[in-house]
C-alpha cells in the first residue's frame, strides 16, 4: 500500500510532524512501513512559465529559441529541442539552480552561440515513470492544459514534492488499504481529528431506476449490490490533482470516469466499477453465479472460460464482469460514453478470492474484496464516486441508487475487565488511559465499573475477541511505554536438551561416516508415500495423509519414509555424472491412526541412500564399491556411538528390497527399521547403480540410550588372541555362532570378530568355512594356558553339538 502524505492530510492535521517520524511512529504501532520514498523534485528553481514567443533557433534546425515568462514579469530566454513546444503554452521551467532527478544540475549556458537560461521539461526529466505519461507528452515537453500562472511552483502543481509512505501490511489490517483506514490509524496516534470527504449530491428529478433494476440470484455470494445511472458524461483527462493522486499510489490515469472509480477505491477502501449503459444493453442487472463453460472477454483483452462457482455481473443474459475481479470489455466506459451504469457492491471475499486465482487476476479490487470491506460504508462511496463524477464529468446523476440486498452489519461487541487488561499488557494503565485510547480509536463503548464494554465499527473487522483489544490499547499506549521485567525465580543456566544432543550426536556420526545430510521434502506423491515404508510402520495399517488442497499431484501425500525421496535424489545426481553419493537425513514421517481427518503424529527417523564407491585411492589401485557391509558396519558404528547393545540384524524379505541383502534391524527383540540393497527392479526404474538404503525409528533409538557413563579401566595384563575356523552349513549366520562362542567363552572371552568366511571349489557343497578372532583377557592377571584351552574345548564342543560345526586344522 502506497500512501500519499500530500494526499493523507486532507484527513489528518500533519503539520506538527516530519515525515520519517511519522513513519517512525506508525512502525510502532504496529503498522510496518517497508520505506519512505522522498519527493523526485522540491525546489523554488521548478516553476510554470508561459511561452511567450517560438521562434527557430538561428544556427540549429531542430533547436527552438523561446522566450518565457517565468513569473513577475521577467522573461527568461530558453533553448528547447522539443517538437511540440511553441507559442502559448504554459509549460514546467527548471531555472538556474535546479537539480533534477538524476543529480542533474541546471546552470547558464550557451547553446550554438545564444543563451539559455534554464530548460522546459518533459515529465520524464521530472522523474515520473513513462507508464504514468499521456501518448501526446511521452517525446516532448509537458504542456500544463488547466488554469495556472506564470511563476508559480510547478512542484506542488504536479505533486513533484510529495513523500510516499510504503506500507507492508498484514493480512488483519485491510482498514489500511484505504486512505480514509490509513487516516484513522494516525488521527488515533496523534489524538487529531479525523475529517471524513463531505458529500453533497445533487441529484436530478429523473430516476435511475426508470432506466435499471437489480437482481441478486446468490445472496451469499453477493449480499448486496447497487447501481446508479449518470446520464449526460462528458469523458475526458482527468484533473492534474486527480491524476497526481492515482499515480502516488502507482495507479496510471486513463480518463475521468475509470479514474473516480480508482480514487474512490483508494480513499475508501470500495471497489467500484463503471459501466457503459448503451453498451451495457440492458435495463436490468442480474448478479449470478455463471454457466460451466461460459465466457467472458474481460478488459485485458483476454477470452476467459468460467466455472459455476465464479460469481458475475450480468445484463439478465450476458456476462459483463466478473464480480470483484474484472469488468468485461463489451461495456467498457469509451471516449464516446455518455451515459454510466455505476456499480457499488459488497461480494463474499472468498467467491472472490476463488475467481481472482482461477483466471491469475491480482488486481486492486479483489485484493480488497478478499481481505473483506466494511458493507455499512458501500452506499458512501458510491454517493462520494456519484458527486466527482456529476463535477468532472459534468453529468447528472439520476435519483436514487438502485439497490437490492442489504448492508446491515451486525457489530462485534468485546468486553474486558480494566484490572485484567493492565495485568496481561504488563503496565499500570488506568481505566481514563484505556477510555482515552478507546476513543481516539473512534470505537463506541460502555464503562460499568471496570469493565468495558467496545463495540467494533465494521472497518476493523479484525477485531473479535478480548486478546485484540489487548494489541489495540497496548500499541496505541506505546510499547515503548511499557516496562521491562527480568523472569522471576530461578534463573537456570541455557543449554541443549538431552533430545538435541543426542541429534546432534547423530548428526555428527552420520556425517563423520563420509555421509552427507539432505532435506528433501515431507509432501510426495501417493506413489512414493507407500514405497520403502519400514515393517513397523506397516503393521500400523495407517495410510498416507493426503492434503485437503495440494499444490500438485507431486506434493499430495505426507511420507510415510524418508527413503523414495532420498533415491530420488540419488538420481538427480547420478543423471548430472555425480556417481559415487551418499546421502542421510534425520526428519519425521506422519502417521495417522485415529482416522481421517485428525492430526497425524510424527515419528523422527534417520535414513540414509548410498550408491557408487565407498573408497576409491587410484594410486594405490584401491576401489571399493558399497556392498551390505558397508551400510551394516556404519549402522552398527551408530549403534556403538550411542551405546546400544541389545541391537541385532535379521534376514528379511521386503518389497522393492533385494531378498538376500536385506535386514530388518531389532531392537531389544522389537523391529525399529531396515537395511539393505534396492531390488534390482526399483534401480531399473529409477536408473541408478547398486543402491543400498536405511531406514531406522530414531524416536525409539534415542529412548533406548543408555545415558550413564561407563569407566572401564585400562588393564596392565596381556591379551591371548587365538582363531577358529568352522566348516558349517550355508544358511547358518554367522551371528549365531559368535554369540554361542561370546557365551561359551566366558568368563575371559572379551570380543569375538568374523574375520573370514570361505566358500569356494575346496569346500563340501552346502557348506561354508567362517573364521573368528577370539580375545582372552583379565583384568587382574595373566591367564593360564590351561585356561585357554578350557574356554576352547567348551566352545568347540558346544557347536559341534548345537550346529554340527567341524573344527578346521
């Protein structure tokens, strides 16, 4: 919003304040000013001056040599190239001194051997945007067509000395969009008066509804509407003041009727719309919503096909607008429009809000019928749009205004207690102090003790309960004004919490693993959302969440596992000659068990994709693809890291997993993820290399730790290592046998590592040969070979009993 302080004190007494404090104190109050643009040009040097005589310039063929009155009498002698420049114009003269837009100094000089004392302008020279330029003035000066005189400031007269308020408003405070709204806002802070547009309507005897009548088909739709007939139009450029107003606020003027519409939107906050009435062909306006299929040619120029829920404004057949949004072109006001069919109306802002994004229409009045109007003020405007009119366009507005609906509003009324008031803001601020504030705001209200009574005018529509009247009184007390307090009792010193270290500490390892972190997106499609979900999750029989509107069929469904996106990333890379990628992400997935329609539950999980080579040392011949090991061993280094013991890892068959690489991950005997290698069907699909992916319940994870420090004391006693190879059978994992041998090994055995595992042409079919590291040790004195030996005969004998192990020599 774009707001003229030229402009803004018609309705507010500004004399008392600069511009940036203004700004300053409008900022506090809640307001946000993004900036404040300066004027382009204020200087005595820029006046009007008369042309007084044009002749060619003596030496030049495209120069002219004018002689200018430039105010008291005296004749300043100007050398202008322009080529519309000549005798009897009152034009815009920069004299010696003057500095333009651009630094450009204006001095004496001599142009082919005759002086120049100063330069008429063009409106671009005076630093106004070409868009804002009449056909006629964009490749020559500007010729000034309305009563002025010689010598007078040309910066007022062209609202060159105009600072420019920019707001950023939030969605609450649609008041704002208006320059009466805006006028509210700051008579309430500097406690001036607030003088309203006085409306003096001279109406003809003639009625307008001899010649229109209203019907409204939806009423929720469109509560209200009103139309007025203003016969005898004379369209034409609207007035310098006029048009200095529309463009402060970034508005192009096109004629005087299509810009009283946009004045009166801008002051009011009212979006009003004129049409043709003999293009209109009709005598009767009926509010509809429109035909599947229909279509309207709208003032863009551009053919637009509706849909049922688009509300427009119809003459009883044909549509003509498309209500809040655009008119149509049929019945656009034209140079040769005499007679007016002035639309005021109050629309539904979410018809409006639907219509304005179907057709990509942003325009200034569906902004404000979206965020809502004040109904009770649509019958104002359009007398107020009604009056400038019959002045500028020198019609005659007939009767009443021909209306059907209502603008009847019912007002919100919100009470507070004064004590309660002062406690929640955290300032001593008496009931005079909130009664004052109350009617500087110009609400009504009622006092019964210290409880206040407020009745909400329908131009703050965002006011409705007790914490709003809260912000209203605190901010217009001042913020500033309020007193800090340090936090009473104890003051504990900040840190992490448990729960963000130990993610740090997985973040850490994981990335310390050679893996490095995504963030991929919780929103994909119904697909993936039911791909590579972990089996504890499945058992859930939850499905995936869809979005009630999403943006696309790419982001429809909340995950259900990290996984899909993380391969598609994956690929992205891969496709870009990135081949060796190891991504992990720790971020939630959504479940929802108690039906559609309720809040899903989040669920932290870790997750990770790798494919390519793990190590690759070409000067030492080194390349190692990633293979089961790999993500296995990173796993169980996790595990490790955060002291977890009662992990293991057993053989699975899961969907869209490779069947002999792929493991379900338990944890104290229940299932908290999955490891393994894509099947080779889904790498095919998604056209990447051997791919090995996890997926892991960090939630239980991290409620599993063990927090407590563990302090084992380095022991000054050998180690005894010794090795046992088994032959055994093929399917038995060799995890069962190291936690038979951890067992039987005791009370010395300290580790036991697989560190081979043969199966070639040497060995019996069906079988295997696995190799264990086996470390004996005390903490209090050597060990006894005889001790050794104990511990392996009783493992020896306990797998040849229990597996049918042969011992190897």
């Amino acid at each position: 919003m774009l707001v003229s302080t030229n402009w803004l004190k018609q309705y507010v007494n500004l004399d008392h304040v600069s511009v940036n404090q203004l700004a300053e104190d409008i900022t506090k109050t809640g307001v946000e000013v993004e900036q404040v643009i300066p004027p382009l040009v204020d200087s005595e040097h820029l006046v009007v001056g008369y042309v007084k005589e044009c002749v060619q310039h003596p030496n030049a063929d495209k120069l002219n040599l004018c002689q200018v009155d430039v105010g008291n009498g005296e004749i300043a002698q100007i050398v202008c190239g322009a080529t519309n420049v000549t005798e009897g114009q009152y034009v815009v003269v920069a004299r010696p001194g003057a500095v333009l837009p651009g630094g450009f100094k204006i001095k004496k000089a001599k142009l082919r051997g005759e002086a120049s004392e100063g330069m008429i302008c063009s409106l671009q020279e005076l630093g106004i945007d070409e868009k804002y330029i009449d056909e006629k003035y964009k490749d020559g000066i500007y010729v000034i067509e309305e009563e002025v005189k010689a010598g007078q400031l040309a910066a007022p007269l062209l609202n060159l000395n105009d600072h420019i308020i920019e707001f950023d408003l939030t969605p609450n405070r649609a008041d704002c969009l208006s320059m009466i709204g805006v006028g509210y806002e700051v008579a309430a802070i500097y406690n001036q008066e607030m003088k309203t547009p006085e409306l003096n309507l001279t109406t003809a005897d003639e009625q307008s509804s001899d010649y229109i009548s209203v019907e409204i088909e939806d009423e929720q739709a469109n509560p209200y509407y009103g139309a007025w007939i203003i016969k005898d139009l004379q369209v034409k450029p609207s007035p310098l003041w006029l048009q200095n107003r529309l463009i402060s606020a970034g508005i192009r003027p096109i004629n005087n009727v299509v810009d009283v519409t946009n004045y009166v939107l801008l002051e009011y906050g009212q979006p009003l719309h004129a049409f043709d009435y003999e293009r209109f062909q009709s005598n009767k306006v009926v509010t509809r919503l429109a035909k599947d299929g229909e279509t309207i040619k709208t003032l863009d120029g551009e053919e637009r096909t509706l849909t049922a829920d688009q509300l427009v404004i119809t003459n009883g057949s044909e549509a003509h607008a498309i209500a809040g949004v655009m008119g149509g072109e049929h019945s656009e006001v034209q140079e040769d429009t005499s007679t007016v069919l002035l639309e005021a109306a109050y629309f539904e802002p979410q018809t409006v809000r639907q219509s304005s994004k179907y057709h990509g229409i942003r325009s200034e009045a569906s902004i404000r019928y979206e965020k809502g109007l004040d109904i009770t003020r649509v019958k104002e405007a359009a007398t107020r749009a009604a009056q400038l009119l019959a002045e500028l366009g020198e019609g005659q507005v007939l009767g009443s205004i021909v209306e059907a609906g209502s603008t009847e509003w019912t007002n919100d009324v919100i009470t507070f207690n004064q004590v309660e008031m002062a406690e929640r803001i955290g300032a001593n601020i008496s009931l005079e102090n909130m009664t004052s504030i109350i009617e500087r705001l110009r609400f009504d209200y009622e006092v019964n003790g210290e409880d206040i009574s407020v009745t909400v005018p329908p131009r703050r529509r965002d006011l409705k309960i007790k914490e709003d009247m809260v912000e209203e009184i605190a901010r217009l007390y001042g913020y500033d004004n309020i007193p800090f307090t340090l936090p009473t009792g104890v003051m504990n010193q900040g840190g992490l919490t448990k729960r963000q270290k130990h993610l740090r500490a997985v973040h850490g390892y994981l990335q310390s693993s050679g893996l490095y972190e995504s963030v991929t997106y919780s929103l994909t499609t119904e697909d993936k959302a039911n791909q590579l979900v972990s089996p504890e999750v499945e058992v859930l029989n939850v499905k995936p969440v869809r979005l009630a509107m999403p943006m696309s069929d790419l982001h429809s469904h909340l995950r259900l596992s990290a996984v899909p996106e993380l391969i598609s990333s994956l690929q992205y890379n891969v496709a870009r000659n990135q081949y060796n990628v190891g991504l992990y992400e720790v971020g939630s997935i959504y479940t929802q068990t108690e039906g559609e329609g309720t809040q899903p539950t989040e669920r932290l999980r870790a997750s990770a994709a790798i494919t390519g080579l793990w190590e690759n040392h070409p000067w030492q011949g080194v390349k190692k693809p990633v293979d089961f090991f790999v993500i296995k061993g990173i796993l169980e280094g996790l595990f490790d890291y955060l002291k977890l013991n009662d992990v293991e890892f057993e053989q699975a068959n899961l969907e869209s997993l490779h069947p002999g690489r792929t493991a379900v991950i338990k944890l104290s005997g229940s299932v908290v993820g999955y490891v393994g290698q894509l099947h080779p069907m889904t790498q095919k699909q998604y056209d990447i290399q051997e791919t090995y992916v996890f997926d892991l319940d960090l939630e239980t994870i991290l409620g599993a730790m063990d927090e407590r420090d563990v302090y084992e004391p380095i022991t000054k006693y050998p180690a005894i290592a010794q090795d046992l190879a088994f032959v055994v059978s093929q399917d038995l994992p060799a995890r069962v046998l190291e936690e038979a041998i951890m067992e039987q090994g005791q009370p010395h055995l300290k580790s036991v590592r697989v560190f081979d595992v043969y199966e070639g042409e040497h060995m019996e079919e069906g079988k295997k040969s696995i190799a264990f590291n086996l470390i004996f040790q005390n903490n209090e004195r050597t060990l006894k070979d005889e001790e050794i030996e104990e511990a392996r005969k009783s493992i020896v004998s306990y797998l040849e009993q229990q597996y049918q192990a042969v011992l190897r020599g």
